[in-house]
C-alpha cells in the first residue's frame, strides 16, 4: 500500500501474475509503462539480497531476451547454489516428477539449450508443422460437425482446447483413446501453477503425466511409428543423441506449451472478435487476412503474459535503472505488444493493421519452437469458424464471461456461443 | 545493391523469416533457414523489390542471424 492506501502498479502486477485480481491488467501494464520500462516489483525470489524488476516497453523486453551475454534463464548459470530456481518451480532436483518445468529447453541457458534445440528442431521444422495443415483442417470440421446441428456450443470446450490437444497428441503419437487422460492431467498441473507457485494437489497429476510418457516413450522405442517420439528417439547429430530423461521432458513441455497457449488464441481470440463486431465484419468479408488477423490477435492479447523470468549476468543499466548481477527480471510481452512507442493506437485492436512485430512468442534463442503450428492452427480455427458458423453470437450476457488464471497465463473457463 | 545470408550457425529453425519473406528464405531438411537466390553464398544480390521484404524478416529474426551488406559475401560459403 503506498500513502494514500491504494495498491501501486508494481504491486498490483504481481497479483496479475499471480491470478489474484480482478483488475483488468492491461491498464496495470499500461501504469507500469508510463512509469517507466524498467520497474522494481516487491516480490522475493529465493536469492534475498536481489531485486526484481518488471520490463514493460518493447525495446526493453526485446533486449533481455536477445542478449545472452547478459541475461540467462537458469540461476545456477550465475550462482551454483542458487536457491531461487526451486524456489520458483518449488521443486527439488530429485523430485522427478517436477524436473521437466525445471531441465527443459526453456531453463537451459546456452551451450546446453543450443545442443538440445538443434536435436529437437531437426524434427520439429517449420515445412513439417506446414505439412500438417491438412490434419489440423480434418480436426477442426470434426470438432464442428459435433456442434454444428445444435446451433450453440462452448468455444472453449467443444473447440478451443480439443483442437491443440488432439493436434499435438497426433503429433507426438499419443494414442487417441488416452487423450481425455492426457488432458485432465495436464488441465490439473496447468490450474496449479502459477509464478512462484504450485499448489499441492498439482504433484500427483505431475508424476502420473511423467510415468505415462515414460511408458508411452518405451513402447515407441519397441514399435516405432510415424510420430516425432519415435523420430526424437532416432534423432542425433554428429553421435549426439537426446538423453532418456531429456527426451522425457521435450515431449512433456511439447504438450503442456503447445496445449493451453493454443487454445487461449483461440479462445480469447474469438471473445475480441465477439467484442468488436466491426472487426469481425471485415474478417467475414476478407477470410484472405486471417493470418494476419491471428498475428494482431497474439499482439493485442496473446497468450503469455510474460515470458520466463531472466537472470542478470552481470551489473549493468537497463531502461535507466541500475540492475545488479543476479536480480530477477520477468519481460512482459503483453505489455510490449501494446507499447505505445511501437504501435500506433496501441490498445486498440485491428486486424488489418500491418504488423508482425510482437514479441506474444518470445524473442531470441528461446523464441517459442512450435511458432509456426500454432500460426497454421489459429489460421484454420478462425477460417473454419467463420465459414461453418458466420451468425456467431454470444450466449451469455457479456459480464458473465470469466477469466481464469493458469501457468501466469489468463484464459477463459468457458465461451457459450450461438450460431 | 544488398546482398543477404543467414547465419547458420544461430538459427534456430524458427520459421519466422520464411513468413516474411517467403521469396528469400528456405529451410533446409533440418529446419535452418538459408537464402535461396545462390544458396546463401551471398553473392547473388536481391532484387529491388524484396528488399521490403528483406527488411521485415531481418528485423524480425529473433538471433539476428541474417545478414545484410551492401557488397557480395564473397569469401564465405555455407557456414
Ligand atoms: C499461440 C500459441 C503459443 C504461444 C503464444 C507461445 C508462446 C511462447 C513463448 C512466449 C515462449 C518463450 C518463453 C520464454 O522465452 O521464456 C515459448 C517457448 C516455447 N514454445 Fe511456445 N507458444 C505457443 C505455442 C506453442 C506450440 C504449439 C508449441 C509446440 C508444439 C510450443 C512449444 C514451445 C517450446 C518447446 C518453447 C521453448 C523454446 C526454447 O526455450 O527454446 N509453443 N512459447
Ligand atoms: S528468422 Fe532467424 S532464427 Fe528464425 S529461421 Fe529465419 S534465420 Fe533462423
């Protein structure tokens, strides 16, 4: 609380961080960046004497997801005995069940994370993701026949989460009658964490997710089909090869980052569409913009309010604030995406703006590896959307709609619709 | 005259470059990107009318692996 007994920006951000507020945090981010780029927030992570900040502006964010001679995302590349990383998953080394959160790609600070992208990337290239649009197409029309004699449906349950679910399960080779499991562990995991927090009930559905993929990854390596664990397990380069444990969490991480972000696009996409009829007029009239539709979406409200929190190498000046080695700091993507300094009306939405330079999946060596299947998904879930169901309306009174919070990312629990 | 490469060594196979700029960028079978006007030897210079295009997808590259000159990379072949 600050003199006159309200909340400050930078503490209210952590409450958006964290799923504890109401408030509508996009005019949190945009306090924060009238205040500045670079924003000390009260919050301790595990190393006490360092400080965290928030980074709000674009060239800011941009800059500490670039530059790897100065930032890191694993701790213990600064300090050995950091203690902030278990702090951060709550998880300790041994407990495997929780190692993929922590070992995974995207806490692996370079050469480490080079060696494994390389590996994964031979697999997972942007002609394959393109290869797949036919599927994702059959996917869609299946989830649409389902609804499309009833003339309502819920955009979140019928649509938006079975779509990237049953895309990646494909993908990866999980068998079709073990995706309803596959799902409810990973909807459990993914409502139990947050920043800095993982909630209790969240270890059980972790360590039966980790023994299933386990034993999906053995019985693959027995019968290999045409599927990426099967490819993942075959892949190396120059005698390298993934690790049993490594190939564990890349398929673990492939389907939880793949999963929930996919289908809050979708989601959250639909409901800015719904709130903006004028701009869904024009899509109806042009389905040639989607696309570009879909990369204004992501910009104006993508699915991930920050990206993974950022460690300082070194004692340096960021935004004009003296940042010192060791201080914590977490980009706020969706508070660059409406930069005022980068995009003109920035907080308004407008899907024949002509941009590509947001930053909804992340910047520099850890820019998000499943970028251009989500783009061929949200591609097709609008089109198909739009042309099977033109007279979309909601069907619930717009103040009913309910946010919820997961994995620090804002989604929807449910979007009733009529066609 | 501009000339254009990537930098194969810190691609990421990202994908991004070829939305850009679809009539420069390729990927390999392994997903690393490369100019497709001489095999990113750099030599070959772009034609005027993707230079808009070029400029998009080098600002847009999230390792700054292309590279821009104003003169033929010679020297140096797929690195
Ligand atoms: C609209 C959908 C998506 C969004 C907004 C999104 C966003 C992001 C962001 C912001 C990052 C970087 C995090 C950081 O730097 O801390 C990231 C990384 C990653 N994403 Fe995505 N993602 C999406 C879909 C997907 C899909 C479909 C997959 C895979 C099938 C995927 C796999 C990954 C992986 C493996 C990483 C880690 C990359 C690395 O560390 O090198 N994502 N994503
Ligand atoms: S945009 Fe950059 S990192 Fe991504 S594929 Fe192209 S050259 Fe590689």
């Amino acid at each position: 609380m600050n003199q006159s007994g309200q909340i400050t920006p930078e503490q209210e951000v952590l409450n958006v961080l964290g799923g504890r507020t109401e408030k509508d945090p996009f005019l949190v981010f945009a306090d924060l960046r009238e205040k500045g780029s670079v924003r000390p927030i009260p919050m301790p992570m595990g190393d006490s004497d360092n400080q965290t900040w928030i980074v709000t502006h674009m060239e800011d964010v941009k800059k500490v997801l670039k530059d790897q001679t100065n930032f890191c995302v694993d701790p213990t590349t600064i300090n050995k005995n950091s203690d902030t990383k278990q702090f951060l998953t709550n998880s300790s080394e041994e407990d495997s069940s929780n190692l993929f959160l922590a070992s995974s790609l995207n806490a692996l600070d370079e050469p480490d994370h080079r060696r494994l992208r390389r590996l994964v990337s031979k697999a997972f290239t942007p002609r394959y993701m393109e290869s797949l649009r036919p599927r994702v197409q059959e996917i869609a029309d299946d989830l649409l026949d389902q609804v499309q004699d009833k003339g309502e449906m819920d955009i979140v349950l019928d649509y938006a989460y079975k779509l990237p679910i049953n895309v990646i399960s494909d993908m990866i080779g999980v068998p079709k009658s073990d995706r309803e499991q596959i799902y409810e562990w990973s909807e459990a995991i993914a409502n139990g964490l947050g920043v800095g927090r993982i909630d209790n009930e969240v270890s059980e559905s972790l360590e039966a997710f980790s023994n299933y993929f386990t034993q999906l990854i053995e019985k693959k390596r027995q019968q290999p089909s045409d599927d990426l664990i099967s490819e993942l397990i075959t892949i190396e380069e120059e005698g390298d090869k993934l690790t049993e444990k490594e190939l564990l969490s890349m398929v673990q991480l492939l389907i939880f980052a793949g999963h929930e972000t996919t289908s809050n696009l979708i989601s959250t996409g639909t409901l800015i569409l719904l709130d903006h009829p004028d701009q869904l007029e024009i899509l109806k009239n042009d389905q040639s913009i989607i696309p570009s539709a879909v990369e204004e979406l992501l910009r104006f409200h993508g699915p991930s309010t920050t990206a993974g929190p950022r460690y300082a190498k070194e004692d340096l000046e960021l935004g004009g604030q003296q940042i010192n080695k060791g201080d914590v700091l977490f980009p706020l993507l969706k508070s660059a995406n409406r930069d005022e300094n980068v995009f003109i009306n920035s907080e308004d939405v407008d899907v024949t703006r002509d941009i590509k330079r947001h930053v909804a999946f992340g910047q520099g060596i850890h820019m998000c590896l499943g970028a251009p299947l989500a783009r061929i998904e949200g591609d097709i879930a609008f089109t198909t959307l739009l042309k099977r169901m033109p007279n979309l309306k909601l069907n619930i009174p717009r103040k009913e709609v309910k946010w919820q919070f997961k994995l620090a990312a804002q989604g929807l629990s449910s979007l009733p619709v009529s066609f | 005259m501009k000339f254009a490469k990537v930098n194969r060594e810190t691609c990421i196979a990202c994908g991004q470059c070829g939305e850009e700029a679809p009539d420069i960028f390729d990927y390999d079978d392994e997903g690393i990107a490369y100019v497709t006007l001489d095999n990113n030897n750099g030599n070959k210079s772009v034609p005027d009318e993707l230079w808009e295009q070029l400029e998009d997808a080098y600002e847009n590259c999230p390792t700054e692996s292309i590279q821009i000159s104003d003169q033929p990379f010679e020297k140096s072949k797929l690195i």
